[in-house]
C-alpha cells in the first residue's frame, strides 16, 4: 500500500484524528498534524503498539485484554425548519475487556461475544457514514437558496434524518442490550468457575467452608463452637492490647493565658474537670463558677498549683500572627494594577454626570434627588486603559464617606463647576486629598454654561495651594462639559500619566486583600458588602475576614450585578456570604481557614464591646457633672437604613446637632428593613423612627398603628437634618422678648391738682398704646418703669396715640417727670428659639 497521510488514515480506521496522533505520539513515531504522511512500515509500528497496549504479546499469541473505545459526534437540528438551531451530540464511551483463565465451554461463548462486538462496531461503521452522508446534505442544504423546491428538499432531508436519527437511537440500543447480555453472561460463568474453583480448594478433611455441607449436624455445631471460641480468643487480646494504662508521672503542660479566660476553658487547657479547677478555687479563698472570667494573674497562680507550666499570651498575639501570615503569603511577582480614582466636589457641581459619560450610564438618575447618597465602585475599560472609578457624596453630612474615599484611592479628580467656583465641600476635599497624599487632577466642569469663568477657579484654588500647571504648579486643570464630553479624552490621558508616575504595582497571585467601600442588608442575599480589591486576587470560595466579621465568599457580583469568579488588584466586587455588615473602610483579608477567622472576628468583637462599654461610662460619668442642676431635652431616635455608610452619615450628622438644652440621642440604629422589635423599642423609648431607603414589615406596621409610634420615611438626606431641626426647635420651646412700640419726647409739664403731672408729649416713633407698660428715660438713663394712668388728645381719652401726634400723658404713682424726658411704651412678645441661640 502506498503512503497515506494521517487524516487518510484516521477516516479509513473510524479514529478521530487527534485520538490518531495520540498513539502515534505513544509509539514513538514523529507525526504531529493530520497533513503529514505515514509509510508502512510506520504502519507496522503503529499496529505492534496497538496490540501491545491492549494486552497481545510480540510473538503473536492472543491477547488477554481489549479496549474499546468510541467517540461519536452527531448534530441534530432543532425547529424542524432551514432556520433551525443546530445541537452537537458527543458521545463517548470507553470499555476493557480482560480475558480470564476460563474453562474451554468459556471459550465458544467469548467467540460469540468477539463475533457481537464485531456486529456492533459494523453497525457503529454504518451510522458513522449515515452521519457523515447526513452532514453532507445539511451542509448542501443551507448552500441552496430559500424556495419552494428548497423548503421540499428540506421537509425530505428532515424525514431521512429522522429516520437516520431513529435507526441510529435503535442500533445503540441494540448494541447497549448485546454488550449488558455479554457481560452478564461472562460475569455469571466467571462466578461459576470461582465457585468450582473454590469448592476443590476448601474440600480438606475436617475442614469447614463447602467442603462442611455433607457434615452432620453435631460436627457443625461443634465447628461452630470452635469458630466462636476462637472469635472470642482474638477480642480478648485486642482488649488487653489497648487497655488503658497509668501513666507512671504526671502530665506538666504548657497553658496559655490570655488576658482574660474563663474557668471552663482554664480547665479545658489543662485537660482536667472544671470542679478540679473550682475546688483548687476554693481552697484559694476564691468561690467561682465555671463561666466566671478571671484575670490572668489568678489564673497563673491556679495553674502553677495545679502543676503546670504558664505562657502568658499578649492580647494582640492573634493580630500579631495575622500579620505574619499575610507577610508570608504576599509573595509572588509585582505587575501593573490600574489606577484607583475617586470623583470629589461640591453637591451639584457634576461628579455623578461626568462619571456618567464615561461610564455611557445613567446612575445619577437612580439617585434619590439627584443626588448620590452612596459610594460607587465602577471599573471603566477605557480606550486609554483600565480606570477605576469611586464617585463619593457630596453633601457635608456625609464627611467620613469622602475622607474613605480619599484614602482607598491613588488620584483624585476635584470637580469644580467652573460657573460656581470654590464652594465648603470643595475645600473639604482638598484636605481630604492631601492628608491622603494622593495627586488631584481638577476637573473644571459645566463649560458648556455661559457663565463659566476658567480664571476665577484657577485664582480661588490657588488660594488654597492648589496651582495649576499653567501657572508654575503641579496640579493639572482639564475644561470638561459632562453634558457635551468636552475634554473628557484629555481627562482620561491626564489620569494615566498621573499613575504611569506613580508606578501602580501589585501582586495578582498573592491572597486577596481589599478594603469595603460600602456594605448593605439585602432582604434576599444577607448581608453585601462592596470591596475593592487593592492586592492580590479575590476568589469565590476564599474564607475573607472583614473588620470584626469574617464569612466564606458564596458569590461575587461585578458593579453590573453580573456573577464572577475571581477578582483582581484595582477591581471593585459585591461579595455575599458574611456573617454581618462590615463598617465602610474596614480591611478585608483573605485567610487559610474559616476558624482562624472566626477566632479573630470574635476577638475584635469582644474588644469593641469593652471600647465601646468604657466610653460609654466615661461619657455618663461626664455627663453626670455637665447636667447637674440643667435638665436637658432629648430627641430620641431609631434609626435604619439601606448601606453602612449611610447609616454612619446620619448619625455622625443627628449627633452634631443640637445645644446645651436639647440633643439627639440614637437608642438605636442598623442596616435593614424596620423590624418589629425596632417598633417595640421605640414605643419603651419614646422614640420617633427614621427609615432611610427602608420600608417597615407587617408585624412593625402592626404596632406602629396600634400604638401610634411616629414612623417616617426619607430617601434624602437633607430631609431627614430639616425635620430633626423642626423638632429640636420645638423642645425650645419659646421665650419672652420686650419689643419697644413708640416713643414720645416730653415738650412741657403740666399741673393738676387732680391728676398730679401731666406731660405734654409729642410721640416721635411708633405708636403710643394706654394698655402697655412705659419707662421714664432721661438722658438716656431709665428712671422709672411702670404703666400709663392717663393717655389723652386735647380732652378726649385715647387707647392709641401714632407718630407724629401730640398728647398728653400722666405716668401712674410717678410725679417727676421733667422736660425733654422720653417715655418709651414697650410691650411683651413670645418668639420661638432656635438652635443657634
């Protein structure tokens, strides 16, 4: 035969091609693509190790093992239409035959088999050309154009591969019944050759097994009796080997002592009794219980007595071995990681719309207002690189939000509306920025309006150190139009020279390490927590620490809610599967195991609580002196909201107001929906609840209308600071202010013996009422305070003299009254307080 090549080969044998390369490969042969050729006497040593691998020896004796293996494509066309979707079908299957030392009536019966299995493969042969003839006309079929001949032809093509597709189904299973009876059958005969087999090794005099069956009954009992004294032999020696034996000195162990341990688990590291432990106690002088805490120096001496050895262990031991863990891991080859941007600025001067038009979406339109509430994380696919983005609140309660952001970032852009200029927000994020030490990039936006004035935002920042790069500084200014995309490219190229010299590295390989931007109670998932990685890799399934709570990550979400695998260096991700919301700007740490992170999370719990409880005593300790003799109002509050750095804004802004009078106290506050014990808390407090972008459940709404507990809903910020303003003003309450009406300059004194001094007045501001209370001034010095006994003009009394009329006016148990004195009519009036007095 001449040469042929490898796909010539491969078609003639029924072998894919791959699989055909393979086993040359195997053979040692040096082909490596279907193209090259194949002679015979590489043929001859192709088909040597063939026989090999499937058990025939070289000198031509049969083999005593065979493989079948089959692999078989088939596409079937769904729709039953031209147009139709086109499904590959791949089966693969793959069986071994070993021959076996079978008696010769064996031998008839695998003749027969070899001879099915030789049906099968010839079956398997002809389906393959069907298939093949099959795939020929498809592809003839979608070659035709669209007609009614066509549409016949396709309906006829339909039918036969049908039929094709039916007689194939029936050959398979067909094969499928031959080779279940085939092995049926050899495993049935293989059983009974082992039966005979064992029958002839266990006939032996006196011995048990088959051999036993022709026995009488008394010998078998008395086998049986044999067999249980024997059984019963062996398991007294196992017991006696694995008896417990005294240890001939006592145990000394090494115990480490935190700070603080309780007594069980003092025991549990000693590896004796609690009551062991309480009796030593005792005899101390000292009665404890067995979840008593004690202090480490007690329980050095309990453990020294009990003759052991102490190891006194820091409190941020565990910390400390965190820290060297992460330091090990971290190893690995640095790359180029992407800048991390932050988008700063005034409310309203455009953050949100400029990210918008690079990100070609529309997030600010989902904001409450208009006006970004969140943290936002989006990563951007430039046509200059991969950016980064955090677009960060601008309104002033939401200060510990922006400085996160400052401090998570590598570059931050500073929108300024170049037809506003400089505003209290803008210069809170410059001292953001530079306390973070991180470039700024400013963006003078809104160039599109017709006041905008470049000059006077680069005068204003300049004011503020911030010197543009036209002027001998080093901060670049980009004119943009968020609403145009005027320089938006410039912007872009600004950002990556920026981080090109910053020289951005990190370690993809190393375990993921990130910070929490933001963190919510989703009704549905628990609690989402928004990361960005800054190092190394973040992966579904990892065991992630985060501040004081820890989790294993079930699923991680991109900024478009898509599920991902793995995160990288500069990519913000969701992440589920924590056990709690973590704080906003918490670290996240990925750990070897989840119980070294939970060991750690309720370390910093219990820290926290004691933090937390010592503040709380200092704080009614000073409180205590500070409001002795003063009783102070307070506005209680129940607070819930949607995210973490929401709920932190709204109680950082509720406890900066108020005054020495009155104050707002947060009994308590949570992300989440309002629950029925927030309900129930409120009503014992006395308490108003907020919910912030959260709804209350049946059971809330239930006792809020029961019991009339003020609920109320806010999905702004500001909403929620000018009905708190309002209430606090009310606890004010009003106060009595002295509003001078008229005054009347005394022109001459008359005398009657009937009314004493009478005053010639001329009222020379306001008006002059008989029904209020006076004061005599002279020389602008107050003489005398009292009412009016008499108001008349000419003879006729008066309730009410106005400005510019004269009159006449008796000062009631007052006689003095001299010329050019001036008699002020004052009068009383209620004006509410506020705040700021």
């Amino acid at each position: 035969m001449s040469e042929v090549t490898v796909d010539q080969l491969a078609q003639v044998v029924g072998t894919p091609v791959d699989r055909m390369l393979e086993q040359m490969k195997d053979a040692g042969l040096s082909q490596k693509s279907g193209g090259d050729s194949i002679t015979d006497e590489e043929k001859q040593i192709l088909l040597a190790h063939l026989k090999r691998s499937h058990g025939e020896a070289d000198d031509g004796s049969e083999p005593n093992k065979i493989t079948l293996k089959r692999k078989t494509v088939s596409q079937l066309k769904v729709g039953g239409t031209a147009k139709g979707k086109t499904v590959n079908v791949e089966v693969r299957q793959k069986r071994t035959y070993v021959k076996r030392n079978l008696a010769p009536e064996v031998e008839v019966e695998k003749s027969r088999r070899e001879e099915a299995l030789r049906k099968v493969e010839e079956e398997d042969r002809k389906l393959q050309e069907a298939r093949q003839r099959l795939e020929a006309e498809r592809q003839e079929e979608e070659a035709r154009k669209k007609s009614d001949s066509e549409r016949r032809e396709s309906e006829r093509l339909d039918a036969e591969r049908s039929a094709a597709e039916q007689e194939r189904k029936s050959a398979e299973d067909a094969r499928r019944a031959e080779l279940e009876k085939a092995r049926r059958e050899a495993e049935e005969q293989r059983r009974k050759e082992n039966d005979r087999g064992a029958g002839r090794g266990k006939r032996s005099p006196g011995g048990g097994g088959r051999g036993t069956l022709h026995r009488s009954d008394k010998a078998r009992k008395g086998s049986a009796k044999a067999r249980a004294g024997r059984a019963s032999q062996r398991r007294g020696n196992q017991q006696a080997e694995h008896a417990f034996e005294k240890p001939t000195a006592p145990v000394v162990r090494e115990v480490a002592l935190p700070e603080t341990i309780t007594v069980a688990e003092l025991a549990q590291r000693m590896s004796v009794k609690a009551a062991e432990v309480i009796k030593m106690m005792f005899t101390m002088g000292t009665m404890v219980t067995i979840n008593q805490v004690i202090d480490q120096e007690t329980a050095s001496i309990v453990v020294e007595e009990m003759g052991h050895k102490v190891k006194l262990v820091n409190a941020d031991a565990i910390e400390d071995s965190l820290g060297a863990d992460q330091q090990e891991e971290h190893e690995g080859e640095s790359q180029t990681r992407a800048p991390v941007v932050t988008v700063m600025g005034h409310v309203d001067h455009g953050k949100t719309s400029l990210l918008d038009y690079i990100r070609k979406a529309k997030v600010q339109a989902g904001e409450a207002g208009g006006i970004t509430q969140h943290i936002g994380a989006y990563h951007v696919e430039t046509g200059h690189g991969m950016i980064t983005f955090l677009d960060t609140p601008g309104h002033a309660a939401f200060t510990a939000m922006r400085a996160r952001g400052a401090k998570a970032t590598d570059i931050v852009i500073l929108v300024v509306a170049a037809d506003d200029g400089l505003m209290p927000q803008t210069e809170e994020a410059i001292q953001h920025a530079k306390a973070a030490g991180v470039p700024l990039v400013v963006a003078m936006n809104k160039m599109d309006k017709e006041g905008a004035d470049v000059e006077r935002v680069k005068s204003e920042m300049s004011a503020r150190d911030v010197l543009p790069e036209d002027w001998g500084g080093d901060t670049p200014f980009i004119p943009v139009s968020a609403h145009t995309g005027l320089g938006i490219d410039d912007l872009l190229d600004s950002i990556l020279l920026q981080a090109e010299m910053l020289e951005l590295n990190a370690v993809p390989d190393a375990p993921g390490k990130g910070v929490v931007v933001e963190s919510r109670l989703d009704k549905g998932r628990g609690p989402v927590a928004t990361v960005l990685v800054q190092n190394g890799t973040l992966r579904a399934g990892d065991n992630v620490l985060v501040g004081q709570q820890y989790g294993r990550v079930r699923a991680m979400l991109d900024e478009n809610g898509a599920p991902i695998k793995a995160a990288g260096p500069s990519i913000p991700v969701e992440i589920l599967g924590l056990d709690g919301t973590p704080d906003a700007g918490d670290e996240m740490l990925v750990v070897r195991d989840e119980r070294k992170a939970r060991e750690i999370a309720l370390f910093r719990q219990g820290k926290f609580r004691e933090v937390k409880l010592a503040r709380a005593q200092a704080s009614k300790m000073e409180n205590l002196f500070d409001n002795m003799g003063t009783e102070r109002k307070t506005l209680n509050v129940v607070l819930k909201t949607d995210v973490r750095g929401s709920l932190e804004a709204l109680i950082g802004a509720l406890s900066d107001m108020g005054n020495e009078e009155v104050s707002v106290k947060v009994v308590s506050s949570g992300v989440g929906g309002i629950t029925e014990t927030d309900a129930n808390l409120a009503l014992a407090s006395n308490a108003v609840i907020f919910g912030f972008n959260v709804r209350a459940d049946a059971s809330a709404r239930r006792i809020v209308e029961n019991e009339d507990v003020d609920l109320r809903y806010y999905s702004v910020i500001y909403d929620i600071i000018d009905d708190v303003t309002k209430a606090l003003t009310g606890l004010l309450g009003s106060e009595l202010r002295e509003e001078i009406v008229g005054i009347a300059e005394v022109r001459d004194v008359f005398r009657s013996p009937k009314l004493g001094a009478i005053a010639g007045c001329m009222v020379v501001e306001g008006t002059v009422f008989r029904s209020e209370r006076i004061r005599v001034l002279r020389d602008n010095v107050v003489v005398f305070e009292g009412e009016l006994e008499s108001l008349r003009r000419y003879k006729d009394d008066v309730n009410e003299v106005r400005n510019g009329v004269e009159c006449g006016i008796g000062v009631k148990s007052y006689n003095d009254v001299k010329v050019g004195d001036m008699i002020e009519v004052f009068k009383g009036v209620q004006v509410a307080r506020t705040l700021d007095k």
